[in-house]
C-alpha cells in the first residue's frame, strides 16, 4: 500500500502526533511518503517530508489572537491553486490528512478518496462539546478548510466511537515525572513583553518558565524565565513543572494531563477550535480564562494556590486506531491485495 500522510505545520501539536504515526504507518505500508505544509514549525522531524507546501496556515499574534493581516497576506491563492494541481494524489492508495488543506482539497477536485486524522474531526462531531456562544463562520471554517471523505478524530475524552483518546507520543510516555516549583508557560498569541509583565503581577515565590515563539534568546526577569521554542528543552521542562499555563490547543493540554499536572488554559481568540476544546475541559474540571486581565489573574492565582490535577486514562491505542483505518480503507478500495497487506498487520 502506497500512503501520502499530509500534516498541517501551523502549531506543534500535528508534527508531535506524526512523531508517533508516521514510523507506525511505515511498519503497515510499502511506502508512505510525507507532506507538510504551512509555516516552519519549531519539531524537526526524524524522517524524510516529500512535499513542502506553503498551504494555508494562520499567523499568531501577539495579543492574545491570530494575526489576520499577516495571516491574509501570506494567503497566496494561486501558489495554493498550484501546490494542490501538482500534488499527484492519484498515484497513492490511500491519502492521509492530519487537517492538512492541500492534500485535502487536491484529492476533493480529483474525486481521490481522504480519509482525516486529526484532533479537528473530532471537534466537528455532533457529540463533541461545543461553547455555549455558537460561532457558525468558526465551525464552518473548520468544516471547510480540508474536507475529507470519512473521519477519525483524536479529543481529550471518546464522546463516541470514532473518537480516541490523544496521541500521546512515546517520548511523553517514557519521561520521569517529578513535580519541582516552577511552572510551565505555553502560550505563542502571546508576546513575551505581555507574558513577563502579567505572571510577574502574581506570588513572586511562583517561578514561570516561559516558552515565547517571539523570542529568539534566553532572558530572565525577575521569577519569570523566558525561552526561545525548543521541542527537548520545553518537553523537560514540562517533565519538571509543578503545572501548566498554555493555550487551549490540544496535544500541550492533553500532555499535561497525562503526565498528571495541575492545568489552566487561555484559549486564542476568534479560535472555534480552542473554544470548543477550553469548553470540553471546562466540563473535566480543568480552570480556563479567557484573557491575563487582572480578573483573569485573580482565578490564575487561586488555582496556584488550590489547584489539582485532572486525572485521565491514555492507553496508547494508536497502532490499533491505524489498523482499524486501514482495514476500513481496504474495504473501500474493494482491492483483494490492500485487504490481504492490511490483515497481515491486524493486531
């Protein structure tokens, strides 16, 4: 079997899940060739990326948001109309996309089956928690921006079958834990001037260490450690903290939980993903704000004091969810020979 597996590079959280799926998928297939597109992302990856594609990827800002003027000029619609002409998904048998937008929409205009394997699937399905506010340009943004033909999705619990539990990658799951007295900050709408002026407003015996994507070098400020993005140093980090400050993506919270660290989340704006993620751990117990206001800091600084861990179940389950795909995907082709390779690897 021939798999084209496509990964959407804004953010760190789809590069980590590939760390994991990609060399499983390598085990199952003849060959499995990869694609990235969007923004440089701060996770190098272990193995070859066939295709480069500039996408479509959002800008972060530094207050808090995506950055839609910088987000709208990097759009280059004829650069986009070009990538998805030229990616040649015919020659696959089975297409991949972790809410990647150029496989997605090349296999749409060419009638190539796309099966999606993202943390987006889920949001979209009608058992996921949605906020209270509804925001249909939000969901249909996310229906849209790389449609596919059928879903598996990854949330932080199974609202329903064809929803799992995350890809927590086996470098999280091989880490000794210790719970020392600093925190970890992860939030990249965020400038560091921003971050370093509001967590300093708090205890100065809470020590912050901070991961900026805006920043380029190491400083300190007072109990507040600012650090430039690096995937080792922000996972020991992590490892280490006695908690986490981070935006309402999904494999950083996701993370935290399983690795059993008190949680407090500061979805982005005008984000339908993060506010639907901030709901569904608002329902688990996990503390959320919606911007570093002084309100906000009051509930940041009850929580340093009060807050506890969420405790979840994270089996690893992702070979079984990939065999489950590709079994399904071989029932689809109707082809005895992608049947017959993917029961040989049928666990």
């Amino acid at each position: 079997m021939r798999i084209l597996y496509a990964i959407q590079g804004t953010g760190n959280g789809h590069l980590s899940r590939a760390l994991d799926i990609v060399p499983l998928l390598q085990q199952r297939a003849e060959r499995v060739d990869v694609l990235v597109s969007g923004p440089p992302a701060d996770i190098e990856l272990p193995f070859s990326v066939r295709y480069r594609c500039h996408g479509l990827g959002f800008v972060f800002g530094k207050k808090g948001g995506i950055n839609f003027v910088k987000t709208f000029w990097q759009l280059n619609s004829k650069a986009f109309l070009r990538e998805l002409r030229d990616l040649p998904v015919e020659m696959y048998d089975l297409v991949i996309s972790d809410f990647e937008p150029v496989s997605a929409w090349a296999c749409r205009r060419r009638g190539v089956p796309c099966v999606a394997l993202s943390h987006q699937a889920a949001v979209l399905s009608e058992y996921a928690p949605e906020p209270r506010v509804p925001d249909p340009v939000g969901r249909a943004v996310l229906r849209h921006y790389a449609p596919t033909t059928w879903q598996y999705g990854f949330h932080f619990q199974p609202y329903e079958p064809h929803i799992h539990t995350p890809v927590i990658r086996r470098q999280v799951r091989e880490l000794t834990v210790h719970h020392e007295s600093h925190y970890t900050v992860y939030l990249p709408a965020f400038d560091e001037a921003t971050l370093v002026s509001r967590l300093r407003y708090l205890s100065r015996a809470v020590r912050w260490e901070v991961f900026s994507k805006h920043s380029r070098q190491e400083s300190e400020h007072g109990n507040v450690r600012v650090r430039p993005v690096s995937g080792a140093a922000f996972t020991d980090s992590l490892a280490r903290s006695a908690g986490v400050l981070c935006g309402a993506g999904f494999e950083t919270p996701a993370e935290a939980l399983y690795l059993g660290k008190k949680l407090l989340v500061v979805p982005m704006k005008q984000q339908y993903e993060q506010a639907c993620n901030a709901t569904a751990l608002a329902h688990m117990g996990v503390p959320v704000v919606r911007n570093l206001k002084d309100k906000s800091l009051a509930v940041l600084d009850h929580w340093l004091q009060y807050g506890r861990p969420v405790a979840v179940e994270y089996p690893d389950e992702t070979a079984s969810i990939l065999d489950k795909l590709l079994l399904e995907a071989g029932r689809v082709a109707g082809g005895e020979a992608v049947k017959g390779q993917v029961a040989d690897f049928w666990v």
